[in-house]
C-alpha cells in the first residue's frame, strides 16, 4: 500500500541536486552509475520510517545501488521519481521495473539532446566566439558558460519532474524539447557552424592566402575523411590522429 | 528492406541503438521485443518516449513478432529489433530461420555473471543459450557500436578477448 509522501525540503532537494554532479564518478563496468544513483538519493532516504540507518533506509539504498545505466544529467529524473517513490512505499516490483525499464529512454532522450546536439552547438558557439577576435580566456569561458548553463538547468528540471510525477514520469519526457529539441539545435549548430567556422579560419590564417588555403584544406580534408569513416571508426582514434599531425605541423612550421 | 540487426541489450532502446546505430544503419524502426514490457502501458510509454520522433517503435511479445516479421521485412525502411536477453532471442532464432546474425549489445552485470567484455557478463546458462543460437547456424558477435570491433562468440566464451 502507498503512503502520501513527505514533502523534500528545499535543503534536502539542494543536497541531492549536490551529489547529483558526483554521479558520472561513479561510473564503474558492474553496477553502472547505480552506486552514484544511491549516493544521490541518500539524503532523501532519511525521510523514511525509522530513519537514518533504519531498516527500511537500509533496504532501500541497497536496492538503489543496484545497476543503473542512463545518462548522467537525465538521471536526475529517475532520482527524483525513485525517491518519491521510495518514500511513498511504492510496491517493490514496480520500483524494480521503472529502475530497469527508465535507463534506456533516459539515456536515449540524453544522448541525442546532450552528446549528439547541445555539445557540439556549445562548441562552435566558441569557435564563433574565437572568430569573432575572442581572448582564449573569453573562449573558455563561453564554451563552459553556455554547456553549464543547458546541463544544470537539466539536472533541476529532471529532479524536479521526477520528484512531482514519480513513477508515472514518462509523459514529461513527450515535451517538444526532448522529442524535437535536438533536431533544431543540430540545425541551429550548422547555421553556427557556417558562421563561425570561416570567422575562425580568416583569425587563424590572418591576411595570408595560403594560410587559409593551408588551414582551409586541411579541414576540408579533415571533413571529407570524418564523413566516409563514419560508424566505422571510434573518434578519439581520429581526434588523436589529427593531434599528432597538427603537433608535427606546428613543430616543422615553427 | 529486412530487418538489419538482432541484437542482445538489457537497456533495449537507448543512446546507443538510436544515435550509435540508428545513424550508421539510417534505422527507420526499432522492434523491441519483450513480454514483460508489451503487457505493461507505461513501460511501452517510456520507451516510445525515448525513441526518436524520425525512428517507428514496435512493442511486440515473443510470439506476436514471429507473426509480424515478414510484415517488417518488408518495409522500405531499415529496422533493428532488440531483445533484453539472451533466451528471448534464441526462442526467436529456433521460430525464425531467416535469423542469420546476433548482435550481442550490452549484458550487464547480475550475480552469477562473469566479465567478458566491458559490456558483456555471462552466467553459464547465458554461455549455453549462446552456444545453443550458434548450433543453428547463426553468426553470433559482440559489438557495442558500429566503429567498435566485432568480438566472435569464441573470445565470449573462453572468458573474453585477450
């Protein structure tokens, strides 16, 4: 039988939001982020009847420690809605179920809105920010500034929505941000992309005609191969690729 | 266009299958193929929620997709269908010959399982039900993404690659 529950108070929410940011720390090949989604929602536990170290505290934050795999920032979705659930005494299997059934659609809806869209927007965003005559300094700022800014307004609203809706969290994740977000911000990337990227080539190259031809051949280079390898070869093999070249080429230039 | 990939993965749709190999295979649809989850609304909710608006989700139970197979190979489009364990989809390959190929995706740790790979645990009874799906003539690798390396069921079975 379910219980109403208690309501988390702004100090509690804060604290999980707090360990939330430690959860891709606790990545490991056997449990997943399930240790991390434990650790997160531990200071909600406390709420439970006996409190701190109580029998059921106890039961529960092992069965939260279980396996668990999704993506980091949605997880918070899942923490919020295990931790309503939790306090309301919610039958087991069902807590079970939503654990296992929540990691691929939550790292599905993340990957394809974080990894596949926002991060690259994020990052010609400061190579705009470069080509437009940026300090280093100001290109940082601005790549961190505007990933920090999407990535923990995701970790609250997805705390926040799983801890309002619970179990019966799925329809939040039908809003047009996650069904057609990344599809306008890969679109908007590329609008940013075409700005920015020949911005950044004219500061790189400066007045020189063969240094544009030179950094501009090299990245059209560099495109063309990236295209035809796609799915076939992993990208830190590329990226370390083009590290090494350019090293060299900056050493024989210099 | 028949269905391109049978694959293992106990997190069924996810980043992997929908950014790894949706774009690499252009998937159109994605058949999802478990009793537990076909008989439970929310369960189907949540994942349709995490399929992409461009990708069709097929929610079907271990019976009704013997059935419907002919129906998605003939679809224009590329599809994956997905399995959470290795017995639903050796009950598919003893019921569907024109399995040719697994995919094992992601086996996740449980107690009984040893380490294989990074994303593949095995119990013995999960080494038999492989052995058991490649007796049938079926082609049986380990490949989390499409740039990954194929691991044949071999290296699975002796304990993982070298």
């Amino acid at each position: 039988m379910t219980i109403a529950a208690p309501p988390l108070s702004v100090g509690t929410r804060m604290l999980v939001l707090a360990r939330l940011l430690t959860l891709q720390g606790s990545y490991n090949y056997e449990t997943m982020i399930g240790n991390g989604i434990a650790f997160a929602i531990e200071p909600a536990l406390r709420l439970l009847p006996g409190g701190r170290g109580g029998e059921a505290y106890c039961a529960a934050l092992a069965r939260q420690s279980r396996y668990f795999n999704a993506h980091p920032y949605l997880a918070a979705v899942a923490v919020g809605a295990l931790a309503r659930a939790e306090l309301s005494l919610e039958n087991l299997e069902r807590i079970e179920r939503f654990r296992t059934a929540a990691c691929g659609p939550l790292g599905s809806v993340g990957d394809r809105l974080v990894w596949a869209a926002w991060l690259p927007l994020c990052s010609l965003i400061a190579l705009l920010t470069f080509g437009l005559g940026a300090s280093p300094f100001m290109v940082v700022a601005v790549f961190l500034g505007t990933y920090n800014v999407g990535h923990l307004a995701l970790r609250i609203w997805g705390l926040n929505v799983g801890w309002s809706d619970g179990l019966a969290v799925a329809p939040a994740l039908s809003t047009p941000l996650f069904r057609r977000g990344p599809l306008m911000l890969t679109r908007v990337a590329a609008v940013v992309g075409g700005v920015a990227i020949p911005l950044a080539l004219a500061r790189s190259a400066g007045a020189s005609p063969l240094g544009v031809f030179i950094i501009g051949g090299v990245g059209a280079a560099g495109a063309v191969m990236l295209g035809l390898t796609q799915g076939r070869v992993q990208g830190w093999r590329v990226s370390l690729a083009l590290l090494i070249v350019a090293g060299v080429a900056a050493m024989v230039l210099r | 266009m028949p269905i391109e990939c049978f694959r293992v993965d106990d997190r069924l749709v996810h980043g992997q299958v929908v950014v790894g190999w949706g774009q690499s295979l252009r998937l159109g649809f994605i058949v999802l193929v478990d009793d537990t989850v076909a008989a439970n609304d929310w369960e189907c909710e949540l994942y349709s929620m995490g399929t992409p608006p461009e990708m069709t989700l097929f929610v079907e139970t271990t019976d009704s997709v013997v059935l419907r197979l002919p129906e998605f190979d003939a679809r224009a489009d590329a599809g994956m269908l997905l399995t959470a364990d290795i017995p639903t989809m050796g009950r598919l390959v003893q019921s569907a010959p024109r399995i040719r190929a697994v995919n094992i995706g992601g086996v996740h740790h449980r107690i009984g399982r040893t380490w294989r790979l990074p994303y593949v645990f095995l119990s013995p009874e999960d080494d038999a039900a492989l052995a058991a799906i490649a007796s049938c003539g079926v082609r049986v690798t380990a490949q989390d993404l499409p740039g990954a390396d194929e691991v044949p069921l071999e290296a699975l079975l002796s304990g993982g690659p070298a």
